[in-house]
C-alpha cells in the first residue's frame, strides 16, 4: 500500500494503531481504548492540520506550502504529526 500511496497522492498523513493505542492508554489513562477514542484522536489532529485552510488568520503555513515545499523531493510524501 506504501507503494501505491507514493504512485498517486503528493501528501500523506499516516497514523499508526499502535502508537494511537499506546498514546491513549498512557496519556489519556485509558484501561482499555475503543476505536471511538482512537477515531477522535485522529479527527482532533486532522482538524489542527486543516485548520490554516478552513480559517483565515497569523497561520501562515497551510497544506498548500507542506506540498510546495516538498516539490525538491517527489519521494517524501509522509508529513509526520506532532502535539
């Protein structure tokens, strides 16, 4: 599928179930997360990674720039995500 992606997409944001699992558990003080939870931690992200194009303001990088930016390296199509 990695392959695929780099064929036809410019952008990828990739989660990992595990890493979110982990994350929920230890952070969140989750016993035992669902996929619910799993869901709004990606939706939370996605929403902060959209947010410079559904919102006018002092953002001054949006998706738009990440592609730009990548155009030197036509193989990098991973954007990693942070909190």
């Amino acid at each position: 599928s990695t392959h695929t992606l780099l064929e036809h997409c410019d952008v990828s944001f990739c989660f990992d179930n595990e890493a979110l699992y982990a994350i929920a558990k230890s952070t969140l003080d989750l016993d035992a997360p669902s996929y619910l939870n799993l869901n709004r931690m990606i939706a939370q992200v996605t929403s902060s990674l959209t947010a410079s194009l559904r919102f006018d303001g002092a953002l001054n990088v949006d998706l738009n720039e990440f592609q730009t930016n990548l155009v030197p390296y036509p193989r990098v199509h991973f954007m990693l995500t942070s909190y």
